[in-house]
C-alpha cells in the first residue's frame, strides 16, 4: 500500500486493481482498504473483471475486457457505477459499446508489455481516428514509459494506463507526477 499511497501523493487520479488469480472473497479487504485510500486523495477506484468484487466494496467502477463479464450484466450490477472497457486495437468494438453506454473505452497495447507480452497491439493512427468517432473518454494502455505517454496524449489518449513504469521507478510518486503533468487540471 505504500508505493500506491506515493501514486496518489503523485497525482494519480485513477487506480485500477487487477488480479486475475484470486477469486473475490481474497481480494476483499484488499479492495476496501484501496478504496479508502483512494477517496482520501480524491482518486477514482476501479476494480478489474470481477464486477460484483467492484460492488460490493463500493468501488467507483469497473473495467471489462472482452472475456470478462457482459458489459449489460456489468452496467446493472455496478450501476450507477463506471464501466469501462478494453477494446485492444477494435475501433468497432468501442464504438459499438460507446453507443450502448460504456463510460470510456481502452485501446492497446501500444508498445511492448512485460505485463502482457501477447497482447494484440495498437497503432497510434488507432486513436486519432477514436478521437474522430466516439465521444467518450479514451485510455491508452500497454507498455507505456514516461518518454512515450506524451505521444499518446498528443494523438488522443484522455488517460494513460500505466503499471510497470511506475512501480518500478526510482521514485514511484517522482513518476506518478510525470504523468499527471500530461493533463491539465
């Protein structure tokens, strides 16, 4: 929790858990202590794939991938919730749950991820055109340094999804400040 609680000192304005091996009840406490300090610092909290996890502990919201729960099924339990959800590098996806309500979308991996090495990767071009077609916040993912973020909000990135970048710098809230940097007050 200390190296989260630097992120927010940093500027972190959204914080994300993702555990994809633990089933809700392991994970519960863990959720409600993160969402705590979150509201301390005026952050938004989401919880990755597990959607009744994100209700029950009072999460703002929850972000979806395509093998997780149905986007319907999700906006009813977390309602009136966040709902976010990755479309990879599928424009017609995000537009298709843009227009049935998705909160904002996410696309990537942008670059090279240790944290998904398979993922299916998205160019730039990708978000300039999503600028163009949807009306909904856009998040950029994968692989993402400090060097490359600017890039990204140049071509139309709203957020920037950001895990090893951070975790591993010198300075966890030093790089977290970077980041908010890129978006104005």
């Amino acid at each position: 929790m200390s190296m989260l609680q630097e992120a927010l000192e940093g500027g972190a304005r959204i914080v994300q858990m993702r555990d994809k091996r633990k089933p809700d009840s392991a994970m519960f406490e863990r959720a409600v202590r993160i969402r705590e300090l979150c509201q301390r610092h005026d952050a938004l909290f989401l919880v990755n794939d597990h959607v009744e996890l994100a209700a029950e502990c009072g999460a703002d919201g929850v972000h979806i991938g395509e093998d997780d729960q149905d986007y319907d099924d999700a906006k009813k339990i977390i309602h009136p919730g966040i709902v976010g959800v990755s479309c990879y590098n599928d424009l017609e996806r995000a537009c298709r749950l843009a227009a049935a309500g998705a909160d904002y979308v996410a696309f990537g991996s942008f670059f090279p991820s240790a944290v998904k090495p398979g993922a299916r990767r998205a160019d730039v071009s990708l978000l300039e055109e999503a600028v163009r077609r949807l009306d909904v916040p856009i998040c950029a993912i994968g692989g993402i340094t400090a060097e490359k973020a600017g890039g990204l909000v140049d071509s139309g990135a709203d957020m920037i999804a950001v895990i090893s970048d951070i975790w591993a710098a010198p300075s966890v809230s030093s790089r977290a400040r970077e980041y908010a940097g890129l978006f104005p007050a």
